[in-house]
C-alpha cells in the first residue's frame, strides 16, 4: 500500500533535502511541500529531486491567484522535466485573508476560476492554449517541448462543491485537516459526483490526505505543539465551515470564547502516541475511502518527534 510524506522545510533546507532522501529509502511513493508563506514549494522539490531517484515529488498546494496559468505551466514542466516525470502539480484557491489581506489580490468565483485555470493548464500541457473564459484569456504555447507526459493535477479540497470539482476535473484530491469520517461521509461521495458528472468512477483518481502524527516520548509536548498548529486554521473561514460540516461546530464555538484549541480537535484530527497510535491512524484513513494518506509529521523537522515520526509510519 502506498504512503506519502509531506515533508515542509524548517529552519534548514539541508534537513529536509536529507529527508527527503531518508523518506526515498524507507519506500514512500512520494514527498510533498506546502507553499504558503515560506520557501517556494518548486525549488524546494527541485532540491528534494537533485538528491533522490525515484520517489515523486508533489507540491501541496500552490495559490492560483498569484500566478498565471501559463507561468504555472512552465514551474511545472520545468521541474517534470529536470525530475524525470516524477512531479504532480497541486493547485488550490487559498483563503480570502492570504489573497486579499496578505496580497491584496481579490479572491473571487473560486470555483469558476480554478476550473478556467485547470482548463488553461491542459492546453499549456499540451500543444498550446487558445482559451476565452470569465477569468483568463490566453493564447500561448511553451515554446520548448518535452517528451514526457503531462504531470498529473491535484485540487486542494475542504467544501462539498470543491470536492465535486476535483472529482470532475482534475486527477486527484488533496485533503488537508479532514477527520477520517468527514472523507468517508462527505469526501468521497462528492468526489464521486464529480466523477459521476464526466462519466468517470473513482478508479485511477488520487485521494491524498495530509496524516497529522507524532510518534513521541513527551506526548504532551507533541499536543501542546500541535493544538498550536492548529490555531491558526480555526480561524479561517474555509477549516471552518468544513469543520462545521464534520460535526464540531460546538469545538468551534468554544474556540472562539477562550483562544484555545479544544482537545477533541486535536485528538480527531492528528495522533500523538507510539508507532501502533500512528499506525491504527494511517489504517483510519485508508478504511476511509484515502488512496494516498501523506504523513504530516507535526511542526518542523528540528522537532524531536520528526524523524522519528517518519521512520515508524512507513511500515504502515
């Protein structure tokens, strides 16, 4: 059974890149990286794919808004190439207070604008793009060509709608803080009325989940770092109404009164423990209807529970 790895640089690159190449050893199918406000998730795979040979490397996720298409085409192409075809591409919208605060972009009609932005992407991918839509007008080809196939769209999805979308237009999904029942409830149906709507069922489609874990001696400091992670999503608006849709609008509530990350949360959406805790987790995911559970080893690699954590969750 495959398993994957999201492996998101620290304070040092270097002890990531080594990572990277423990993970390579220990048999992961592949690595991934989060963009958001730290290093870019394209040169960090090209260094994650210049140390390894075979394991796949995929970004999860890179914002639409900030880049056109056809710049997002050729990162991806560039970086397929160099690895050898081993690249997957994940896309997302991001969140209102990231784009428009942060950036000052505006993030408006996500639903319609990543499907015109996956639809520009196709064309780029392939003999070039003449498209016409809401959001983009394009006309352009990448003026070197290669040999190799396509790499594979992935969407970032929380809500119902989105869901539906990945399953309709993309080659997989990428979940990210979704329990093991909210895949199996409401993920996957919708994901199968997406694929329902091209005449498609969920075979050959990726459903990536990002695995929170900590395989650690001091589980309270592992908790405490965790519920800390966790602060920052209860507070945008996305995380919310799909942690509303998994039954924890009350976990919200109390969150809102007192600052605090509510145990339930933290018990529902990560596993702190030893290997089997870890395991039993993983195992959740997969019943759950997950092809590719991703091992999310909490906070940072200089946490001690890092390493650790990635060794003991490969057997599972």
């Amino acid at each position: 059974m495959k398993l994957a790895a999201f492996l998101s640089p620290g304070r040092d690159l270097a002890t990531s890149v080594a990572l990277a190449r423990r993970a390579e050893e220990l048999g992961y199918d592949s690595v991934w990286v989060t963009h958001g406000s730290g290093r870019d998730s394209f040169v960090v795979l090209a260094a994650y794919g210049a140390a390894t040979n075979q394991i796949g490397l995929g970004n999860g996720v890179v914002p639409i808004y900030p880049r056109h298409p056809t710049v997002m085409a050729q990162a991806a192409l560039t970086l397929n190439e160099m690895t050898r075809g081993r690249f997957r591409l994940g896309l997302g919208v991001s969140h209102r207070p990231s784009m428009e605060a942060m950036l000052g972009l505006s993030l408006t009609d996500p639903l319609g604008s990543i499907r015109e932005y996956v639809e520009v992407l196709r064309g780029a991918f392939g003999t070039g793009v003449d498209f016409a839509g809401k959001h983009y007008r394009v006309k352009w080809s990448m003026q070197v060509s290669g040999s190799l196939p396509a790499p594979p769209i992935y969407l970032a999805t929380l809500s119902s709608r989105m869901l539906e979308l990945a399953g309709e237009i993309a080659d997989g999904a990428i979940l990210w803080l979704c329990s093991p029942e909210y895949v199996k409830t409401i993920a996957i149906p919708a994901l199968e009325r997406g694929r329902a709507r091209v005449g498609k069922t969920l075979d050959g489609f990726e459903v990536v989940a990002a695995v929170p874990l900590a395989v650690a001696d001091d589980v309270g400091a592992a908790r405490a770092a965790f519920k800390s992670e966790l602060t920052r999503y209860l507070t945008l608006p996305f995380y919310r109404k799909m942690l509303e849709a998994s039954g924890y609008g009350q976990e919200l509530r109390d969150f809102d009164r007192t600052r605090e990350t509510p145990e339930v949360l933290a018990d529902r959406l990560g596993a702190i423990g030893n290997a089997e805790t870890a395991r039993r987790y993983v195992a959740e995911y997969r019943r759950a209807g997950v092809t590719l559970p991703a091992i999310r080893p909490i906070t940072f690699p200089d946490a001690p529970w890092y390493g650790r954590t990635l060794d003991a969750a490969a057997v599972a």
